[in-house]
C-alpha cells in the first residue's frame, strides 16, 4: 500500500510503497478515506523527547471502510461499513477498555504515533474502539469526530454548567472544538483569545460569542464583553506561561482546564491558586462515549464543524501540506483524502 512515511526531524515525509497491515486477533483493517492532520503529529515529527522513530507512519483522525476482519471478532462487522476509530490498540478485555477508556489501558499502543497510522491507504484498528458510521453523516464530516472529542472531552472535564461564562485560549481545532461544545452546552459566554484574524473569524463561526486578543489585559478584555470574570478557563494553546496567567485570571474557586500540549518547561506560582481554591483539572484524549456522542450529534445535524476545514489534500501532497503547517498560517484542519477516491 502507500503511505506517507516519516523520514527524520526536518525532513518532509515521503510516501513510499510498505506492506499492507494484517489484523491480529480482535483487529480490523480499515481502507481509509479521510484522515487529518492533526498538532500532535506536528510535535511528534519534531526534534525532542516526542519524536517518533523514523519510519513511523502518522494518522490518528482516520475514517474509512472496513476491508479485512481479524480472528475471534465479537460484534457482527462486514467489509464495508463505514467506520472511525479510536486510535488505539488495546487489550478489549481490562475494565479500562470494557469500560470505554482504552487511553488507560496498560497494553495500548496509540495508532498514528506507535502503531502505524492513517496517513496509508489501509490501517489496523481494535474492534474494541472501533465505531460504526449512521447513514446520516458523511465520511468527510466524520473525519472531524477525533478533534471533535477531545474537545468535548475537554468540556466535560470541566465541568461545565449552562449559564456560565467561558474563556478559551487559542483558536486551533481543539480551542475550536471546546468553544463548539461549551456553546452546545449552554455557557452564557463563550470567548475566544487568538491573534490571528482568520481563526478569530472561525471562533466566532463555531460557537464563540466574543474574540479577543491574548496578552497581559486578557482578564480585562474578558470581563469587559462577559461582565464578569470566566467560570472556567480551557488553555488550548500550551505555551510556558499561559496557566499561569489563567490562574491569575481565574476567580475563586474558579476551574481551569489545561488542554495544549506543552512540552517545555513551565513554571508556576502556587499560591494565587491556593488563595483561590482553585480546582486545575488537566484534560487529554477521550472516552468511547465521547466517540459516541459526537457522532449522534454530527449525525443528527445538531453540530456543525466543518468550516473547521481549511483544506483537503491527496497523500501525495500531504508531506509538503504537513511541512507548511509549521509555520504560521491561515490553516486550521487539512485533511488528507485518500488515493483512489
Ligand atoms: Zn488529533
Ligand atoms: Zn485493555
């Protein structure tokens, strides 16, 4: 099959010819027609503790079709279905994957990162974590269920209740899906901080009820179109230095939700979270349930996140679309479509 392979920090991926995935026991392989990049695969192909061994194959927000089933399957799959996935391999027999958390499962492997990935025309997937499509969504508007559940994912950790005023830094796709579900959840206020004009624009498109600009004067500019200061505050960005400014931005006994991914060093002040009791609750990943219900939404026309699509590529295009993400641009969700297709 081809697949965009990764060839060493630095170096654009190459799509190359490798052998086709066979299914282990408990396994399906899935055809893939969409997959999307994601900012994880960014950090994982970079220089640093995060960086995968060359060779690796990327991919974890794939949708596809069932091609092949693996031995001593339990649910009735036939080639065809239309399916997304949890990227992960997992056991399908400890009570973190009967329970719907394979991420806590001790055996895992995470598709797209140790396990090959979606950046191929074919993939491996557990048919434990594995999740039939409704007729009523689309394979392209599936291809968003990953991004799509870490943000709901992120909400829920938070706790959030109808009628509460919200602040979200960074407009990626995931501070892009929690101000998605923070509206779909009844907070009075859902405001976004970002920079750059085009995601700014998309924040509001997605559910965001006010923009604003980072930097020292973020809780005055909140308190100025909310009225008061954020119930909870999701950090998407992940940069050294942003919790501590959401801590100090935080009101007592106020929640904050660190969802970015920072890889640095990073220091904070303790104390103003304790004057204010804070509760810091990090978040990452998601449940099957979180699968599951970002699917009957998507498929019941409840949610819509695909203006959060910015650009479909083929794979043969993908490894310089994937180089281009590093810098600055007006991007938010590429995706890759499959060869053949
Ligand atoms: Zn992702
Ligand atoms: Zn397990």
């Amino acid at each position: 099959m081809k697949a965009a392979v990764f060839k060493g920090a630095g170096q654009p991926m190459r799509v190359e010819t490798i052998a086709d995935p066979t299914p282990a026991a408990g396994q399906l392989v899935v055809e893939v027609a969409y997959c999307g990049i994601c900012g994880t695969d960014l950090h994982s192909t970079r220089e640093g503790p995060a960086m995968l061994p060359c060779n690796s194959v990327l991919g974890h927000e794939f949708v596809g079709e069932v091609v092949t089933l693996g031995k001593g399957l339990q649910g009735s799959w036939k080639t065809g279905d239309r399916v997304c996935a949890l990227p992960f391999l997992s056991c399908g027999g400890c009570a973190a994957c009967l329970g719907g958390r394979p991420f806590e499962c001790a055996s895992l492997s995470c598709i797209g990162l140790n396990a090959p990935g979606g950046f191929a025309e074919y993939v491996a997937t557990s048919e434990c974590n594995t999740l039939k499509l409704p007729d009523q969504l689309s394979t392209r508007d599936a291809a968003l269920i990953e991004p799509l559940a870490v943000g709901l994912h992120a909400v829920r950790a938070g706790s959030l209740q109808a009628g509460q005023r919200v602040l979200i830094t960074g407009a990626g796709p995931i501070g892009l899906a929690v101000a998605l579900w923070a509206r779909f959840l009844g907070a009075r206020d859902v405001v976004v901080s970002e920079p750059a004009s085009e995601r700014r624009a998309l924040a509001l498109s997605l559910g965001a009820t006010a923009v604003v600009q980072p930097g020292e004067n973020l809780g005055e500019q909140f308190a100025d179109v909310a009225g008061g200061p954020p119930d909870i505050v999701f950090e998407c960005v992940g940069a050294p230095g942003l919790i501590q400014q959401c801590i100090d931005i935080a009101p007592r006994r106020g929640m904050l939700v660190p969802v970015g991914v920072c890889e640095q060093p990073d220091t904070i002040l303790p104390f103003p979270a304790l004057i204010k009791e804070l509760s810091i609750r990090f978040a990452i990943a998601y449940t099957r349930a979180d699968y599951e219900t970002v699917i009957a939404m998507l498929a019941q026309g409840r949610i819509d996140a695909s203006p959060m699509v910015t650009a479909v590529v083929s794979l043969d295009d993908m490894p310089a679309a994937f180089e281009a993400l590093r810098s600055p641009s007006n991007q938010c969700k590429v995706l890759t479509r499959l060869a053949g297709r």
